[in-house]
C-alpha cells in the first residue's frame, strides 16, 4: 500500500504507519483492513467528496475554496476523525483519541418532526435578516443564546427568549488589549451582545407543536438544549450556503450557548461550525474542555 499521499493525515489521527505496511501481510488484518474501508465508503459525505474530486480533476487543478468543500462535505475535522476511526484502531492509534472530536461526531440533533423542522426554517430566515442588518463591517463573532426568563409576577409567568449577539473586530482588540486570552469569548463585553430577540411567535408556535407548556415544565434544561439542537441545525445550514462568507467576508464563529459556557457548548459549535478551526484554546478552556 502507497502511503504517500495520505501518510500524513493519518499520522494526523494517530495512526502508525509502519504497522499499516506490516500489516498487509497478515490474512486477518487485511480483513479488518476490508471492513474499515467499508466503514469508511458508508461514512455521511464521503460520497460527495468522491464527487468533489471528480470536479477538480475534471477542472485541472485544485482552487482555493475545494478543500473548504471537501472537509464540509464531511462535516469538518472532527468527521474525518471520525471517518478513519476503524483504521486508527486498526494500526496503532492512541485509545480515545480527542474526547471533544469524539463526543462531536457522536453528537447528531435532528428536527424529528414537521414542528422542528418548520422552526428551523423559521430560525434561518430571522438570522439571515437580523445578520444582513447588523450596522457594523467588521462582524467577527456571533453567538446565539435561549433562556427562560421568570417574572416577578409570579410562577406562571414564565418566558423564553432566543437572542442573537455580535462582537466586531475593534471591539474584540480593545478586550484583547488587556492580556486576558479569553477576553474576546466574554460576550458581556461585546459590541452588542444582545442585538435583537426572535419574535415570541414562531417559539409559541414550537412549543404548542411539542407539548411544551413553559409554566409546568418537569425539566427546564431538556428544553434549552432542544432549542440549541435545532439551532445547531440552523447554523450548519448557513454555513453550507456561505452566508456569512457572502455577507461579512469570511466564515464567522458561531457560539451556540447563554453566558456560562460548558462542554455541552464546546460539542455544539465544533458540529455546528464543522470544526474547531474557528476556535481558540482560551474559547475551548471557558468551556472546561481541552482542545489538541
């Protein structure tokens, strides 16, 4: 087996290549070596990127944005990872690998019905809307944020709100000025943390479609993560079509979370911004995770 090509990716996800080479002459290996091509054919997007570079050979040459492409065709870093798990294990990659890519592959939200999926609709137009009326240029992060709100006027009274908020790059220098590395993820501190709020109707709309009665809810957090799913499912639909790239210039990172940043927030934007390439090791520390 010719290793030259992919030799260093693989190196990339742990895999020892000198036990891949010993291992073609072993009748069992190659065995598992067939299943986890198989794995590997049966990955979610590696049909697509075949496709993919069909399109550059068929072009002549690689352009700037196929790569861009091919690792969204599967979803990120973290779905290659994923992708070559079985050949990791196969030749001598660590155990465990990144618990933070492991837990993004294994993390999958879907919209399992016509009330999530019409909700996520919802969702993308608002944010396109609200992003294409944001009045600054240099938008450099955006973050979405849910949370229930309890009034003073007693139990009943209890609502939802799902903001959007923006920091730009002047803003995100000054705080970075002071020294603080996870300064610029301090959304307090951003241009305008809070620069418009989803109308309550399309949420009413959700919760009636989902049972979901805000004043006699058993478990509040079930709720807000099911919102961040179809959030999740909104944002990765967004990036497929470029938007912020065709708006601001550039793929901006998109927090999925409310103030007190945890893992559960560190899975939710490696899936939802397909990887952690937009991130930085202070980002990953305020969630309480590690990134390699």
């Amino acid at each position: 087996m010719d290793l030259s090509g992919i030799g260093g990716l693989l190196k990339n996800f742990g895999v020892d290549l000198d036990a891949v080479q010993e291992a073609m002459n072993d009748p069992e290996a190659q065995e598992q070596i067939a299943a986890a091509q198989n794995q590997m054919m049966q990955a979610p997007g590696f049909a697509d990127m075949l496709g993919k570079l069909d399109g550059i050979a068929a072009q002549g040459g690689i352009m700037p944005d196929d790569l861009d492409g091919m690792l969204e065709s599967l979803g990120g870093m973290a779905g290659i990872g994923n992708m070559l798990g079985g050949m990791g294990s196969l030749f001598g990659a660590e155990s465990g690998g990144n618990a933070l890519d492991e837990a993004a592959a294994e993390y999958e939200p879907e919209a399992y019905d016509a009330g999530d999926r019409a909700f996520v609709t919802e969702l993308k137009a608002w944010l396109k809307d609200t992003l294409t009326d944001i009045p600054a240029a240099d938008v450099c992060m955006l973050e979405i944020g849910y949370r229930l709100t309890h009034t003073d006027e007693g139990a009943e009274a209890v609502t939802g709100e799902l903001r959007l908020g923006y920091n730009t790059a002047q803003t995100d220098a000054e705080n970075c000025a002071n020294g603080q590395a996870d300064a610029r993820w301090k959304t307090a501190l951003w241009t305008d943390s809070s620069f418009r709020l989803l109308d309550q109707e399309p949420l009413a709309d959700w919760y009636e479609s989902q049972g979901y009665e805000l004043s006699a809810l058993d478990d509040e957090d079930e709720l807000i993560q099911r919102v961040y799913d179809l959030a999740v499912l909104a944002v990765t639909e967004l990036h497929r079509e470029r938007f912020t790239e065709q708006h601001f210039g550039k793929k901006l990172p998109v927090v999925i979370g409310d103030d007190a940043y945890d893992e559960k927030t560190a899975v939710r934007v490696v899936k939802a911004n397909g990887g952690k390439e937009l991130f930085d090791k202070a980002f990953f520390a305020l969630c309480g995770t590690e990134c390699d």
